[in-house]
C-alpha cells in the first residue's frame, strides 16, 4: 500500500520461486512507462531444502553434503555441482540476444549520426567521460574569476559562483540537493526551468547518493548533490559505495562546523570530515578560500576514478591562497600558504575555517620576533600520495606541529606526531553564535599562539 500511495505500479505478490511468474510480471512491468514499477515476489529461505528450509540455518552457512543430497532429490535434480543443463544454459543465455541488440542499436546510432552528427559527437564525448574541448577556457575562467574575489566569502557561496561557470560550459553536469537546496547555496534555478540540470531529492539523504551512483555508473553525466555535512551520515551508505565503485560522484556538505552557531549541536560536525576522510578512495576537500573552492570542483570534475566530498563553511571566510600559490600546489592536497623569513620553529597545519585562525596566530607569533609556517591541507588524500620530497618541503622533520581543525582531533595525530599537538574537539558543539562557540570550545588565535 505505501507504494501505491507514492504513485507506483505494484506488481504482485507473486511466487518468487516460480520462473514463469517472474517473467510474466517483468513483461508486465515494461508495459507500464509513465511511472515506476515494483514487483513484490514472496520467497522462502532455503526453498527446496526439506530439513532447513524456512529457517536460519541456511543463511550464511552450506547446507551440508548429507542435506544437500536430500534437496536434490526433492528438487529431482540429478545433476553434478555446477553443471549447467543444456536447456537451462540455453534458455539462461543472453549472448546471441545481446548481440542482435547491440547490432541493431549500432544500426540505428550510425543512421543518427549521419543526420546529426554534432548531436552524436556529444553523446559519443559524454558517454566516453570526456571534457569538453573548451574546457581548458573554463577552467581558466573560474580560477581567474576565484583570484579576483577579495571580500571574506563562505565557502558554499564560493562553491556557487563555481558552479555558475562551471554548469555554463560544462552541459553534462546534473545538480540536486536533499531539501536544502536554498541554505546550501544551490538555489541557482526555478522549479519551473526546465533546462536545468537539477534534481530535488527531497528529504532524502541516502536516495540522492544511491541515485547519483546510477546515474554516474551509466556515464553521460556528472552528478552531484548537496546536503548539511551533519546529514552525511543518512548518505554514507551511498557515500561509500561511490568510492567502492570508483564513481565520479560529487557530494556537497554545507554547514562544515560549529561555525553554523545557532543550530547547536544536533547539526554541528564534529566526528564527520575524519570519518568521511577514512573512505578509501574518497577525496574530501575543506577549502579555506574562493580559489580553494574553484580547486576543488576542478579536481572532482577532472578525477575519474573515485568521489568528492566538498566540505564547505556557512560563515564568511577571508581570502589568501589566490594571491599567494598557484593551483597546482592546491592540487598536492596541502601547501606552505604562508611562510616565515628564517627556519620555522613550528608549522601550523590547518584545514577550512580555521586557516584564518592560523594566519592570525602566525601574525602574533612573527610581531614577537617567533617563526612560523602556515600550512593549509584541504585534501588529506592527496598530500598523502605526494612524494617523500614534498611532504619533507611542506612539513619538515624534527620540527613542532600543530594541527587546528573544528572538527574531532584524532585524525590529525598523524601528520603532527608524538611531539605536536592537535587543537580540535572531541564533544559536541552548543547552540550559540559561531564566535562564541570557538571561544567556548577553545579554537582560538590566543592557544595557537600558546601552543608554540
């Protein structure tokens, strides 16, 4: 019944074990175009089995050499383990079938060519996950118009202006958002444009990752989609399964950290840009600028091989990197941003909002005659597969550091060693203005400068 009420057509139930059911309800189903279909078939657990049939004795384990025998004589199946009868294989068998289609498909392509060939080269350029040849140009443009953004901006707003250029020449690339389409900063359209590449989910976190993972397995597309970073955890399932498949999935978390303030801490991140980062093959990106950002989406667009998660802040952040470094150092993951006259005594290590806290300390600590380097690593991922030379350039041996992230601080042991030190949270957050949690919570320019 619930499914009939959402407007699908519900097939069944059927016996699932019954082969001609089965095909009767698919042929069925295909009938049906204008709305989704279910098939509802009832099975029973280790049917055909007389002893353990309907049980849970045969959910992950063998039936047993004695039971086995028993079930092929109930299913009067005289054949040896694997063998496949002709019939079956025959009937089983989708080559020829397959081949005819794929020929006729090719058929009907080659005549479509001919009359648009233009339309075709698209669909041939898309479908084979290349760029459009203007996108050298495109790229050009956003980190151009990245560098020229002076103003503290937040993050998802940076992430927008992105988008606007990006979407103008790149047409493949197909928006949405899980209900948050306005506070994420991806309202770019009206639910009447009907051009527009865009998705409303609806509240439904998990359904947009799933979804995206079909559309970027089909090719042709590039899909991304937006949610709070908190509400990731209704989407992890999907989340992991894109970098499983090593899907060219984009996923846009706003609302980064305790910086979102009065939301408290039902919607504050505190454990989630750490366990995100532990996906293997997913690059999580928290940028602490506009031209971070622009770097970001480049990198998630030209990657083929694995998903993005795009960490982004709802406060305003100050500019640095588009005046300082060129965007091949962003795209080494982390990167001296700010660098002092003599040998560093300590090298702060910082990620999104907090690179500003850093750079301020670093100002303290050099009016007191202290040397310090800033280093912002936006991506983990990919500072981790750079080379032992640069890793030594950005963060060199037998020096103090410190890490500041306003987010859980085991991840960052790690790059800081025995001897560093990690400035983050392990609590959750309080339902206050977003300075007067980082003051509360102690992310402030005055224990940085303390902690060296």
């Amino acid at each position: 019944m619930r499914f009939k009420s959402y407007g699908w057509n519900v097939i069944g139930p059927i016996d699932g074990h019954d082969a001609s059911q089965i095909q009767d309800a698919i042929t069925l189903a295909k009938q049906q175009t204008s709305k989704p279909n279910l098939i509802i078939c009832k099975t029973m657990i280790g049917w055909g089995s007389p002893n353990m049939a309907g049980t849970h004795d045969v959910h992950g384990a063998p039936l047993g050499e004695k039971e086995a025998a028993a079930t092929r004589e109930q299913l009067h199946w005289p054949y040896a383990p694997f063998e496949i009868p002709a019939d079956i294989q025959s009937a089983w068998s989708a080559i020829e079938a397959g081949q005819s289609a794929q020929s006729e498909w090719d058929r009907q392509f080659s005549s479509y060519a001919s009359s648009f060939p233009e339309l075709a080269a698209e669909f041939t350029r898309v479908m084979h996950e290349e760029l459009p040849s203007n996108w050298a140009q495109t790229k050009s443009s956003l980190l151009d118009f990245a560098k020229s953004i002076s103003a503290p901006t937040a993050s998802r707003k940076s992430s927008q202006q992105a988008l606007d250029i990006l979407v103008a020449g790149i047409p493949e690339l197909l928006g949405g958002s899980a209900d948050t389409a306005g506070k994420t900063s991806k309202a770019w359209h009206t639910h009447q444009d009907e051009d527009i590449n865009y998705l409303s989910y609806g509240v439904r976190e998990f359904g947009m990752s799933a979804i995206m993972n079909g559309i970027a397995l089909h090719r042709g597309l590039i899909p991304y989609g937006g949610t709070f970073a908190v509400f990731s955890d209704y989407a992890r399932n999907g989340m992991r399964m894109s970098a499983l498949m090593k899907q060219r999935v984009i996923y846009v978390l706003t609302h980064d950290s305790i910086g979102l303030g009065e939301d408290g801490p039902t919607h504050q991140p505190i454990e989630h840009a750490s366990s995100l980062r532990l996906i293997p093959g997913l690059h999580l990106w928290r940028p602490c600028d506009g031209f971070e950002t622009a770097v970001a989406w480049i990198e998630s667009i030209e990657r083929k091989d694995g998903p993005a998660a795009l960490f982004l802040s709802r406060q305003n952040l100050p500019q640095y990197s588009g005046e300082r470094v060129q965007a091949h150092d962003i795209l080494r993951g982390g990167y001296i941003l700010s660098d002092c006259a003599a040998s560093p005594e300590a090298v702060f290590i910082a990620t999104g909002s907090e690179v500003s806290l850093a750079m301020q300390a670093q100002e303290k600590l050099h009016a007191l005659g202290r040397h310090v380097r800033v280093v912002s690593m936006p991506c983990t991922a990919l500072f981790d597969e750079q080379d032992a030379q640069w890793k030594e350039k950005v963060l060199p041996k037998g020096i103090k550091r410190i890490a500041i992230e306003a987010g859980h601080p085991d991840f960052w042991r790690k790059y800081v060693g025995l001897e560093g030190e990690v400035v983050g949270i392990n609590r959750f957050g309080e339902s206050a203005p977003a300075p007067a949690v980082y003051e509360l919570l102690g992310l402030t320019v005055d224990r940085l400068v303390a902690s060296v």
